[in-house]
C-alpha cells in the first residue's frame, strides 16, 4: 500500500500509465519528475497497467481518472483511487458532424436535464462510485 499525496510522493515508485495518452506526454515534458521515479513503465492500455499493480509488478498507476475510477469500481478490494491531481486536468466533451446540429442540440438539452435532476450525478455513483462531474 503506497500513499500518494503528490507528486512528489511517486519519487523512488515504479509507475505504470497507457502509452500515447496525455499522461505519457506529461511525463515526457517533466523529466524532473520522471527522473525522480524509479521507473516508469508504459502499456498498450490501462487494463494491463492496473493488472501489474494489483500483481505488486509497478506501485501506482497514474491515467485518465474516467478510465481509473472504472476499472477500481470492478474491483473495490484490490486498489484505490488517491485525490491526488497529476499534471493538469482536462475535460471531455461529445462531438458531432457539423451537419448534425440538431442531434447537438438534443443530446445537449437531455444532458443539461439530467444533470439538473440530478441523474448524471447517480451514472457517475454508479459507474466510478464518485460524482465526478462539474
């Protein structure tokens, strides 16, 4: 069991992310802290970085919190999450052609409703077990 309060703390860790993903481009831009690790391990894919650290091969993995907070939902026993924001924080959106402009506009006025009634909060409980929506 590794604490993780910061950045500083993944100093002296094996640290496993997803190859060519925003986290590998953070890491390649702050050698300081990548030079401060142990090591750091890159994957195909988050799914084999989170199966080496519940096998004890890496300490922690560091990745998108979306992708994260799922797999750690399907197996509450073995890993947890940490609140500890790694690099900035970005956001997600739906795209859609330019022609769809109406589906835009719907699929927008279903999600402002749900988040409002408060059903966007409960897919999150559901699905990440944290509201991690704005």
């Amino acid at each position: 069991n590794v604490a993780i309060a910061s950045e500083a703390d993944l100093a002296g860790k094996v640290v496993g992310t997803q190859s060519g993903g925003t986290t590998e481009e953070y890491f390649t831009k702050n050698t300081a802290l990548t030079g401060s690790m142990k090591e750091v391990k890159y994957y195909s894919d988050y799914i084999t970085a989170f199966m080496d650290l519940e096998n004890g091969r890496i300490d922690a993995v560091v990745g998108d919190e979306i992708i994260g907070r799922y797999y750690i939902s399907k197996h509450p026993d073995e890993i947890t999450a940490v609140e500890t924001v790694i690099g900035e924080v970005s956001q997600f959106g739906f795209a859609f052609r330019k022609d769809d402009q109406a589906l835009r506009d719907e699929v927008q006025k279903v999600f402002d409703e749900m988040k409002a009634d408060g059903t966007v909060a409960k897919i999150s409980e559901k699905w990440f077990a944290k509201d991690i929506t704005k």
